[in-house]
C-alpha cells in the first residue's frame, strides 16, 4: 500500500483545485494561483473525503474508501516529477 502527495491550490478568483501532484495538474494552475494546503492519502475517496473535512465540511469515509487504492507505479511517477519540480515562490 502506497500514498501520494495531494495538494490544495487557490485561484485568484476564488475556486480551489485539488489533486494529486503530478505535471498535468501543475501546468493547468494559473499563474496566481498559491498552495493552501497539503496531505497524503491511500485512494482518490481517502483523498476527497480529507479535503471535505480540511473544508468544514461533513465527509464520512465510506467501507470501499481502499478499494481502488493509488498504484506503486503512480507513486513512483509522483516521486520522479517531485524530483525535478520546480517550485513557485
């Protein structure tokens, strides 16, 4: 069993996005958008179900939450691009 780095970005005009870091997510931020928060989860429901409480809102981890659990190889492609990230200031 395997987590990846999840992240929460804030737009300028308001709206979040949140999702696993990867190269795809980050050329999709605009410019002026800025980290707000960050977490680890097993699964995409593990995922949503802590943005949902990190949001204020009532969130209850459903049985199947590991059924679909993040890959080996979508940690290792995570750990590779991590490696050479170029991070906003």
């Amino acid at each position: 069993m395997t987590d990846l780095l999840i992240e929460v970005w804030q737009h300028d005009e308001g709206s979040q996005s949140m999702g696993p870091v990867i190269e795809f997510n980050d050329v999709r931020h605009p410019p002026k958008a800025a980290l707000v928060h960050s977490f680890r989860a097993r699964s995409w429901v593990e995922a949503q179900h802590i943005y949902d409480l990190w949001c204020g809102v009532d969130s209850i981890l459903p049985d199947d939450a590991f059924a679909e659990l993040f890959s080996l190889a979508e940690r290792e492609i995570q750990d590779e691009y991590l490696r050479r990230r170029i991070k906003r200031v």
